[in-house]
C-alpha cells in the first residue's frame, strides 16, 4: 500500500514454454513427420520451397532435435570422436598427442562439429573399442597411438563408421584415408646432419617395432648412410620401444658392455628416447656433443629447454590434426568411405646444442 491509500496488485502471467516435437514442427508446417525428418537430418526429397518453410518454424520455435533420435532416424549428431589406442594411458600428458588434438579441434569448431574424447581403457574393458561404432554417438572417429589394432579399423568399417587415422598403415584390401608426416625424409635429414658433423657410428634408436613410421625413419636412416658411403649395420639398432626409460638402460648396457662409446652418434627415433639416451651417457661421464652427437625426433616442448637443448625433427604437429579433421569432414560430406588417401605433412630439421661439434677455433660446423 502506498500513501494514497491505493492498493497496488501486480498480478504474475503464467508464461508456459512449449517442447516441440517433429510432430508438433510438422503440423505447424502442414507438412508430415517424416518430411520433417528429412529437412533436419538433411536428406535429399524435399521440394526447396517446402525446405525452407520447415526450417523456418524450426528457427521460430527454437526446435532442437533428439541426438539419439537423429542417429535412429540415419542422421547425424555433428560430434567427431578421437580415440588414441596408446601404451601410456596418461598420453594426454604427451605433448605430440596433446597438439595434434589442438589441430583437430580447430577445424572441428570451424566446421561446427562438437569433440568427444573416448580413453582406451585396455584390459579393464576390452570391447570398449567396438562400442564406439555400437552406440553412434559420433558421424566419424580420428584414430591416433601406437597400438592401431587391424580388426578394430576392420569392424569399423563392416560398421560404416568414417575414420581416419594419424598416421599411415598399410593393410591388404582395405583402403584407408590417414594423415602423417614425412618420417622418411626426416630421418635423413637428421642422420644427414650428424654425418656433416663427422659422425660415422651412428645409432638409431628405434620406437615401436613393425610400425609404419619406425620402418620408415629405419629407410631415411639407411639412405643418409648409404649416400655418406657408410655401411650400414644392424648391430646399430637398438630398441627402444618409444620409452625414454627403455632407451635410458638399453644405452647404458652397451656403455658397461664396451666401457668406452663404440658410437659417436645416436639418432633416436622420438625425444624422449634422446633424453633417456643423454641421460645414460651422462651417468657414465660422456660430454653431449662432445663425445657422443645426439638427435630425437618430433621437437616435443621438452625439446628446446632439455642440457642440452635437443636437435631434432619437428613434426607440425598441429597440422597432422587439421588436416585429419579436413580429410574426415571431407569424408563425411562425399560419403566416399571405399577411396584411399594419404596426406603427407613436411616437417623441418631443429638444429640445436645436442649435435653440434664445436671446430678447434670455435665455430660450430654446418647444420
């Protein structure tokens, strides 16, 4: 009451919010249910004018479509899945993987498709992998890690689920669409470079064996040799399994086996084998380039602040995930999932202090 005396009633209007259905959009539209379905899981069969009527009232009425329902209906959920089958189950914490998603995620956005991040959950569920392409949650996968097994890409195929891979596999009739680097090429380069810093017993230090891009830094390795005139020994191979502490006890058994380096290079065929093999020759007293000239592979962030900062192959990593996702919205677009196609990303040799031989009167050699 105010001082008039007048009493004052502000009376509340029920505002009630209306769930729009398919059926409710097609009855605005004077059209049927299943037209309606068609104009929102973009189908073909519709008149154009009928088209753009429906998706009119759509806009008015703010109607948003059930995911689940659109994925029955044969539409699409605009999601894009990313699985890495990884040894490591922290292999978020991996800067290769870590920016490869960043590319993804870039072009996903870009073309308004939402992530979903599935975790390889090894034995504790072991199926977990097949049902990714059961329940649909996603119109297509990126597939990334080093445990790439052949019948999981078979069974997503069988399941008409797009894919694409980070990295390249070679499997007998089945096509695949994959995005990797030059690994060959740049493992000559690298092997290349320490040649030029007169190294002649070069180890190299392979990941995880019968892989693609393992067999493929073996070749650029063999090439850089055979063009150096330097034979090539497979006694120079050491595994190491993509580990640094692998690579770390490996290195350190041929120092207490030889008690003097019978190499005075290593090339390593990721960073964190470099670091675990520095950090060996460190153990045994071994000056890094001095005695022994070192070089990784894939330039993690590690890599430029490591003692010493470490010469090595940075792979753009960044670029692999955009264009696994262009190729894999490409796919989705086209429906083409029987081509093959493979799209190489150059990649660029990192000189820093770990290779470098100093000359007598301070220069450092070339690069």
């Amino acid at each position: 009451m105010n001082n008039s005396g007048i009493i004052i009633i502000l009376y509340a209007k029920e505002v009630r919010t209306i769930k729009h259905t398919l059926e409710s959009i097609a009855k605005l539209a004077g059209v049927s249910r299943g037209t309606v379905s068609r104009v929102v899981n973009n189908q073909p069969g519709v008149n154009e004018d009928v088209r753009k009527k429906v998706e009119k009232i759509i806009e008015e009425t703010g109607y948003r479509p059930n995911p689940q329902a659109r994925v029955l209906a044969g539409g699409t959920t605009n999601n894009i899945g990313v699985i890495v089958f990884a040894n490591n189950p922290h292999y978020l914490f991996h800067h290769l993987f870590y920016e490869v998603l960043q590319g993804i995620q870039s072009h996903s956005t870009f073309n308004e498709y939402d992530l979903l991040l599935f975790a390889n959950r090894h034995g504790k569920d072991i199926n977990y992998w097949k049902r990714i392409a059961d329940v649909r949650k996603i119109d297509g996968l990126i597939i990334m890690g080093e445990y790439i097994r052949e019948e999981y890409l078979r069974y997503y195929r069988k399941n008409d689920l797009p894919f694409v891979l980070v990295g390249k596999r070679n499997i007998d009739d089945l096509p695949l669409q994959c995005v990797t680097s030059d690994y060959r090429k740049g493992a000559r380069d690298v092997t290349t470079h320490l040649i030029k810093q007169g190294r002649r017993d070069i180890l190299f230090i392979r990941g995880i064996p019968n892989s693609y891009h393992e067999a493929e830094k073996l070749a650029g390795y063999k090439e850089a040799l055979s063009e150096a005139g330097i034979s090539f020994r497979p006694d120079y191979i050491v595994e190491g399994n993509a580990e640094r502490e692998v690579a770390n006890r490996h290195i350190n058994e041929l120092l207490k086996q030889h008690h003097v380096p019978f190499f005075d290079g290593i090339f390593a065929g990721n960073d964190l084998m470099a670091f675990g093999a520095i950090d060996a020759l460190k153990e045994h007293g071994y000056a890094v380039p001095a005695d022994v000239s070192i070089a990784g592979y894939d330039d993690i962030q590690q890599a430029a602040t490591f003692n010493p900062p470490l010469t090595t192959v940075r792979q753009h990593k960044r670029e692999l995930g955009s264009n696994a996702s262009k190729l894999l919205v490409k796919l989705l677009k086209e429906k083409n999932k029987m081509s093959e196609e493979t799209i190489i990303v150059d990649n660029e040799l990192v000189i820093r202090d770990s290779s470098v031989v100093k000359k007598a009167l301070g220069a450092s050699s070339e690069g």
